[in-house]
C-alpha cells in the first residue's frame, strides 16, 4: 500500500469514508513525520493530541454512520497567524510569544467543523513581512529541497507562508492554510513544488488572522494538487458577519466543478511580464505552459497591464502604511510581551516593549508605513499609491475583456539559498514582481509546479482570474497539472 503520508487531502478523505484506513492510523501517520523533521523547523508547535482527537471524532461518526464533512479524517498544518483557543498563537514573533487565544479563527473553526484536525503551528516570515521565512523570531524555515549540483546549502522554502508550504511538500502534513498579502501563498508554493491559491479578497474571512495589511490580507488553501485545494478552499471559504470585507456569497462547489477541458476560453499572456533579464528557465517554463493551455484548447492572446510597473512601489507603500496603523496595538498593555525598564513611564515601556518585541524587518516596514502617512507625506506617497492601485485594477478589468485568465511565472526565479538575499530588502522584495498585482486588484491567482530548473528546483505557474472566479482559476491549473505531470519530490536528508 503506499504510505499514507504520500497521500493528499482527497485520496486521505475518500481512504477514511471508504474504511481503507482509519483517520486515527492518518494522523498517527503525520505526527510521526513532524517530529522526525525538526531540521526543517517547519512547526512552532506541534499539536499531536489535536489531531488524534479529531481524528477519533471522524472515526466515530463513521462508525455512527454520520457525515464524516468535506475535510473528514485530513489532519492539516495551521499557519502560525491563525489565532487557535487555547494554542500558542505567535505570528512567528517574541512581541506575541506565549500568547494562547481565547477564542478560533473563523477560517480555522470552518476547517474543524468540516472535520480537518490540526497537526501543529506552522512557522513564517514575523507578521507575515518576507519572502524567504528568514524573519521568523523562532528561527528560518529550511526548504526540503536542495540544489542538484553537489552542495547541501539550505534553500528558502519561500514566504510568509514558508513552514506551510515546506511541511506539505515534506510529506509533513497533505495540506495547509496560508494568507497572501502580496504573493505568500503563491511565491512559497512555487519554490517548493506543491499549488497554492488565493482567493478574490474576502471570499475567505480574516476574522482571528492577526493582521498584516488589512486591504490585502487573505487566507487560502496549500497543497500538492489542484483538487485539493479546491477541497479544502470550499472549507475554508463562507460569509462571516464578523468580518466586515466578507463576501456575502454561496460557496460555490468547486471540487465538483473541475474540468481541465478549456475549448472555448481565452489565456492572456501579459505582454508586461517579459522583463529584460528574465530568467531563461523561467521564461522556457512559462512558454511551456503557454503550449500546454493551448493543448488544452484554449486560445491564447496577448494583452496588456502597463501599470504593471508601478505595482510593486505601490504595494511597499500602502502594504506598510497599513501595518503601521495595524501593529500599533502590541503596546505591552493588553497581551504578549511587556518590557517595563525601572522607573520607566508609559512611553517609554511602549518603546521598550516593541524594540524587544519586533524583528528587524517588522520594524522596517513599521517605519516605512508610518512615514508614508505622516502629514506632509501622506498625499505625496499614500494617495498616490491608492491611485496607481486603482490603475492596476482598471488594467486587469480591460484585459480581462480579451481574456478569461491571465497566465504568467509566479517568480521571477527558483527558490535562492538561505542568506543570499537577507543583506539587500530590495532585491527580496522583488521576489514578489509578478505575485504583487493580483493582490493589489483583489483577484484570485493561483501556483501550480510546472518542472524543475536546471538547479532541479521547482518552478511555479500562476494563473489570474477574474473577480469571484475561482473556479475558472483551479480549472486552468489542472489543465496545466495534467500536462506538466509534476511528480518530482524532495529527496529526504532530514
């Protein structure tokens, strides 16, 4: 039989409801692996009575005959910025260590009400600032995977969601959620192999995610294939009054809905995208999956997003200035860390507790967001942002008249080593280039692997659909996962 923890959320979910195995001898199974992977310290903590108890559960109501739910028997990995009752909740920073929330995430209980359990707190960049998981006050996240020329320097598994996607592509766990503020579900799925997507904003509610940048902010499913990003997606996602960005929409059956068969639907390929210095490898994948979506029966045409330049210094304006707003309520009053210096007044144990609390980059972007809305400032790089962000949605709602989904690279370039970008912030944040967009404009995007480089590293296709369109998104995926038949793993050194 193949090993259980080969299996993903579908072939686990369908394996429980049919008797093939039970959901106790599945969560058994991934507890084992998470704790044989602390190298990859992909967990802040681990929660293996967790997930027996909701194992237990699922395997009672099938011996009642009852529903077993959508997610029945899945034992999954929680990204550390989900606040869990009575779970260390951290964002991955000492500011909130020790911290044990009083109450579920939206997004989380939706997942236990349709049977998930959970594995374990997954680790990520802190506030979800980076795209490497480098800013993490509980240590970097090492990637499973390695070059192919000889050496065992440690890779980046991508970020903010960096523990997620390096614990589902480690076999650590079959699937697991992230939050995509600017590409962190996308660019770290890609940089190790496995699908990612975000949802059109407020499709999946941010009631009990700790707050980033409150315009972009939006959870969604990781996982090693399409289908079961559709499964899971279709748990997480629902109205919550709580959540005052909620759509108020029917979750649509998404698994149900797959078809790879594109006759009749129209690709965009932004014209924009084919930067001068592209990488060679990622430029050949991104001709592939053009071929392959044609194979699928689709036409393919170009259009154009020409503010497509602007969006990145966008984003670094109005991503901070909302955090800045967003973080000022870890004052050392109410929770978490309280540095309180002799004698010291309220302000300065204010100041004391954030300079201990905060990590360097957290910092940087409080600074950055903080100086963009200060009189003075705040028309000359605030509401000109917001401007240029309303461009980039008009530019993605005239292309999308040519077109039903756009088709770009998720990167710009395969997972780098661990140290190799941290010195240059700028040269990181370019990492987000073609990720930045879609969440600028709200829109559902999606990663897919699509091959290896000539690194043997994974490389990502993204796919951009129009407003509420998930469906057309998780369709064209599959028709570029038939193709590129992406089984490669990482081979196993932890």
């Amino acid at each position: 039989m193949t090993d259980i923890t080969d299996l993903g959320v579908a072939a686990i979910r369908d394996g429980v409801a049919g008797g093939e195995f039970s959901a106790v001898e599945v969560a058994e199974a991934f507890n084992a692996n998470v704790a044989a992977a602390q190298a990859l310290n992909a967990f802040i903590v681990a929660t293996p009575d967790a997930a027996l108890d909701a194992a237990r559960a699922t395997d009672a109501r099938r011996a009642a005959g009852q529903p077993l739910g959508k997610m029945g028997g899945v034992p999954i990995g929680m990204k550390d910025l989900f606040a869990t009752q009575g779970v260390q909740t951290t964002a991955a920073s000492h500011i909130l260590e020790g911290f044990k929330p009083e109450y579920e995430s939206t997004v989380s209980q939706n997942l236990w009400n349709a049977g998930a359990g959970m594995l374990g707190k997954l680790n990520l960049d802190q506030f979800a600032m980076g795209s490497s998981n480098e800013t993490s006050y509980f240590g970097n996240v090492i990637s499973p995977w390695r070059r192919n020329d000889g050496g065992n320097a440690a890779m980046a598994p991508g970020g903010s969601s960096g523990g997620s996607s390096a614990a589902v592509s480690a076999r650590l766990c079959p699937a697991a959620t992230g939050t995509d503020t600017g590409g962190s579900i996308r660019q770290p799925a890609a940089f190790t192999g496995i699908s990612g997507i975000k949802p059109t904003y407020g499709r999946c509610s941010r009631w009990g995610v700790v707050a980033f940048a409150s315009s972009l902010d939006q959870a969604g499913p990781m996982a090693r294939d399409v289908r079961d990003c559709a499964i899971m997606l279709e748990a997480m996602a629902g109205f919550d009054p709580k959540d005052a960005t909620s759509l108020d929409l029917p979750v649509p059956e998404w698994e149900a809905g797959l078809n790879a068969d594109l006759r009749g639907k129209k690709v965009g390929v932004p014209r924009e995208y084919r930067v001068d210095g592209l990488d060679a490898d990622v430029a050949a994948s991104w001709d592939r999956g053009i071929e392959w979506l044609k194979d699928a029966g689709a036409e393919v045409v170009e259009v154009s997003l020409p503010h497509t330049r602007y969006a990145l210094p966008a984003y670094y304006i109005i991503a901070p200035a909302e955090a800045s707003s967003n973080l000022a309520r870890y004052d050392g009053v109410r929770y978490g860390l309280r540095d309180l210096p002799d004698g010291a007044g309220l302000q300065d144990m204010y100041a004391a507790t954030r300079a201990a609390g905060f990590g360097a980059e957290v910092k940087r972007r409080i600074l950055i967001g903080t100086y963009v809305l200060s009189a003075g400032f705040y028309d000359a790089y605030y509401t000109q942002a917001q401007k240029v962000r309303t461009l980039i949605s008009h530019d993605f709602r005239n292309a999308f008249t040519e077109c039903d989904v756009i088709l770009a690279p998720t990167t710009p370039t395969a997972a780098f080593g661990l140290g190799e970008m941290v010195s240059d912030p700028l040269a990181m944040y370019l990492n987000d280039v073609f990720a930045v967009p879609a969440s600028l404009a709200g829109l559902p995007a999606m990663s897919v692997p699509a091959g290896l480089n000539r690194e043997g590293l994974p490389l990502g296709l993204q796919i951009v659909g129009r407003p509420f369109d998930e469906q057309g998104v998780l369709n064209a995926g599959l028709a570029i996962e038939a193709r590129a038949q992406f089984t490669a793993k990482p081979e196993k050194w932890w």
